[in-house]
C-alpha cells in the first residue's frame, strides 16, 4: 500500500542559517519533485523560494539537492527518490553560497566559466565565407560529445575537490574550456590552456566521478579534463605556457 | 622554485611518469616478496642474495627514485583537501619528505648491497 | 555559506576507488620510513636484520604484513585504471575496473598469505 501524503523535509533559511522544515503533500500520479516543490509554495509556505523555468528538462534551472544527490527536479520523480514512509528531502545545491531556502548564488559558478577563456574567440567575421568544419574528425567529436551543457550546476554542486578547494574552476567550466580548446576555429587555445593549467585547474581533479555520474545531460567532465590534462602537460614540457 | 601552473603542471606529468614505472617496479617487487616469504625469512637469507647484486641495486635505487617523485605530490593533496593546510605549506612539506625518501631509501639499498658482512 | 556536499552523493564505484586509492597511498607512504629503517639494519650484516626480522615474527605484525601488500596491490591495480582514464581518450568510469583491482588485491594478498604460512 502506497503511502499517500509524503512527508517533505525542505531546507528553510537564508544566507547565515536555516534548517529542515516538514511539509505534507499529497501525493499523486507521475508527481515531479518539482511539482512538489511547487505544491508547498502555492498551498503550505507561500514564501518559500525557489528557481525553475522551463519544468521540461531543457534549461537547468530547478536543479536542487535532493535526497543529498544533486538533479534537476524537474525531472525527478518522485517514484523513484521517495522513501518506503513517503520520506522526501529537498535542500539548495552545495558548493554554492546560499540566497534564500533553495535559492543558491550562481555567480561563482560563472565567474569560473568565465576564467578559462570560456567564451569562443574566432578570426573571421559574417562576411567571410562559412567555416568549414567537418563533423566526423577526431577534435570536433571530442567537442561535440561536451557541447551540449547548459550551465545548470550539477555537476559543480556534486564535486568534493569544489568543496576542497576553493579556486579550482570546476567541472562545467573545464568541460567549456575543452570543448573550445578541440574547436578549430577558437584563437584563443594558448591562453586556454594556460588557464586550466595547475592546482586550480585540471590537474586537481581527482576523477572522482561524481560529476559525469550526476550530469543530466549524460555529459562526461571526467573525459574532457582528462583530455585536458594530456594536452597541458604536453605543453608544459614543452615549456608553452 | 615558484608554484606556478606551469610548474604544477610538470609536477603532476612527472608523478604520473613515475606511476608508470612504479607500475612495472612493484610488480616485479610484489612477486618478490610473495617467492621469498615462503618457508621464512632470515637475514642471511636476504643477504645471500641481495650483497654485491650490482642489477638488484639498480632496480631498487631506480625504485626509491620513483617513490620520491611519485609519493610527494599525493600527500600534499591530502594535506591541503583533506587536513585544510595551505598549498604553500604542504608543498614544501612534501618536497622535504621527498628528499626523505631518497636519502632513507638510498641508505637502505646500499645497506643490503653493500652492507656489513 | 555554502550547503555541504552530502555523503550520499558519494556513494558509487568512482568514488570508493577514489577513496581507498588516496588511504592505501598514504598508508603506503607512512610504512616508507618504517620499510627503509629496517632494511637499513643490514648495515650491521646478517645479524643487524635478523635482529630487526625477529620484531616481524609476531602474529599481528605478520596480519599487518598482509595488510601492506594487499593495500600495495589495491594501489597499484586503481593506479592502473587512472593512467588509463588520464592518458587514453576513454569517455567511461570503467567502474569494472573497480571490480578488477579489488579481484587483483584480494589475489596477490592470498598469494602473500599462503606463502607466508607456508
């Protein structure tokens, strides 16, 4: 027999403190953690806070801690995280300073993304011919199997070394960095490996796996910063950076 | 010495090169010990094959060589994740363990190669 | 302040080799000393390491003895799978290689402890 009400412990707080707070939702067919979420604001704590955006599993932003594992709620149901009482615990990512109950501040997330040169810087303009880039050569597959991220956190706020180090990019920021440093058409390849080099880069990373683990979007940090690692320390010694 | 990228970065080629002969050295090293254990161990015993092995001490020296590359940088990553010391400290505390190692490991094989009679 | 990273998020293969590749190794590296000081003893011949080997004639220095090598060839086997996941383009955790370095301590330890008794 079903438990019918879950009982939802959900983290209540600000930046300084908080703690769990126990909500009864109904429960119901085909529920996301999501719309439990959204259950507890609309009838039981209407000044809970909260992100989402799309509720369809394509913009990342509803990503939370739930049952301590990192996912996006909105694709999460509730079936497969309840517990046998109809146990459910939701708390605001990790790794990540705090706004307000679930709310965290994605700013240092960004600023990282941003560190390692994560933005494309081609050498053409619009009226030049299209770049030809052809899909099948081994550096655009490599880009290709890490392009799809979406900034959504996951992965950052599932990384022991974020926790343990407080300057290591990260791995979104060193997947971007990855996926540029494979793009042929990117000038900046240089200075980007420049930049994920060392302690605070890619050489931190322990692959520990959590992050390939947990991302949504079946995306693999852990191959990119290895990757990452082969071409550093090539020019390394080569004495390039 | 700066601690720049650059210079973590050769660190980090360096430790994993090691790995790899270490890789090859310790299974040479494990298969020892599980052959030479049996039926006891005595110092004579060791010795009687270990003095004047000019291709023992090479692979032992070539061995402690590699453990002092290789063990540093892994306990200065758990000094700073796990025990909250600061780069710089662990670092340099690592680097004295590495000389450590040489000098102590080099000491114990020229012991057993070159040791009393 | 930040939330703290929950230990149920590191319940999977990845991590556990993570884990015991990091205590193995610094086990290993804290018996170092220990390992040269009594090689070293051969400075006195024969009798300086027999003097020294008499200390590991003991029950639970032999269990211990166990213990390294089995924790060498556990370091050795997730060692492995790292230069491989680190220098060959693989996209996969390789959790089975977990498996296999676990497979490859347990056997080298009962090589070890058979010979040892034997």
């Amino acid at each position: 027999m079903q438990e019918q009400r879950l009982k939802v412990s959900v983290w209540r707080g600000d930046a300084q403190s908080g703690q769990f707070q126990t909500y009864e939702v109904p429960r119901r067919a085909s529920q996301t953690v999501l719309d439990v979420v959204t259950h507890i604001q609309r009838h039981l704590a209407p000044d809970l806070g909260f992100r989402f955006a799309c509720r369809v599993g394509m913009c990342g932003s509803c990503a939370m801690t739930v049952n301590g594992v990192a996912r996006w709620t909105c694709r999460t149901h509730v079936q497969k995280v309840v517990g046998p009482q109809g146990e459910l615990e939701i708390a605001p990512l990790a790794n990540l300073p705090r706004i307000r109950d679930l709310v965290t501040d994605m700013r240092e997330f960004f600023d990282k993304w941003a560190r390692p040169e994560g933005r494309f810087v081609g050498q053409t303009d619009r009226h030049e011919p299209f770049a030809v880039v052809k899909p099948d050569t081994a550096p655009r597959q490599q880009a290709d199997a890490g392009i799809e991220c979406i900034g959504c956190g996951v992965c950052y706020a599932s990384c022991d070394v974020v926790s343990q180090r407080p300057d290591y990019l990260g791995p979104a920021a060193l997947n971007r960095a990855w996926t540029l440093v494979n793009d042929e058409r990117d000038t900046r390849r240089q200075a980007r490996l420049g930049a994920v080099a060392g302690d605070a880069g890619c050489h931190a990373c322990h692959t520990q796996g959590s992050c390939t683990l947990r991302c949504p979007k079946q995306l693999a940090p852990t191959a990119s910063i290895a990757g990452l690692k082969r071409l550093v320390a090539r020019a390394a010694m080569k004495g390039e950076l | 010495m700066s601690d720049t990228p650059q210079a973590q970065a050769r660190r980090w080629y360096a430790q994993r090169i090691s790995a790899m002969v270490l890789a090859l050295l310790v299974l040479g090293h494990l298969a020892l010990m599980i052959y030479a254990v049996q039926g006891g161990l005595s110092g004579a015993e060791i010795l009687a094959r270990t003095q004047g092995n000019v291709w023992f001490g090479l692979y032992y020296a070539l061995f402690v060589l590699a453990c002092a590359v290789h063990v540093p940088p892994g306990l200065a990553n758990i000094a700073v994740e796990w025990a909250g010391w600061s780069p710089a400290r662990a670092l340099w505390v690592a680097r004295l363990f590495g000389v450590f190692i040489l000098v102590w490991g080099g000491r114990a094989v020229y012991a057993v190669v070159m040791g009393g009679a | 302040m930040k939330q703290r990273i929950d230990g149920r998020n590191r319940r999977h293969a990845a991590y556990w080799a993570f884990w015991v590749h990091r205590v193995s190794g610094l086990a290993l590296a804290l018996f170092l000393p220990l390992h040269f000081t009594f090689l070293g003893q051969a400075l006195q011949g024969a009798a300086g390491l027999d003097g020294a080997l008499a200390f590991t004639q003991h029950p639970l220095v032999k269990v211990a003895e166990w213990g390294l090598v089995s924790l060498l060839a556990l370091h050795l086997a997730g060692g492995v799978r790292l230069l491989l996941l680190e220098f060959s383009a693989w996209r996969g955790l390789r959790g089975a290689w977990v498996a296999g370095a676990f497979g490859f301590a347990t056997a080298t330890g009962l090589a070890f402890a058979l010979s040892l008794l034997g």
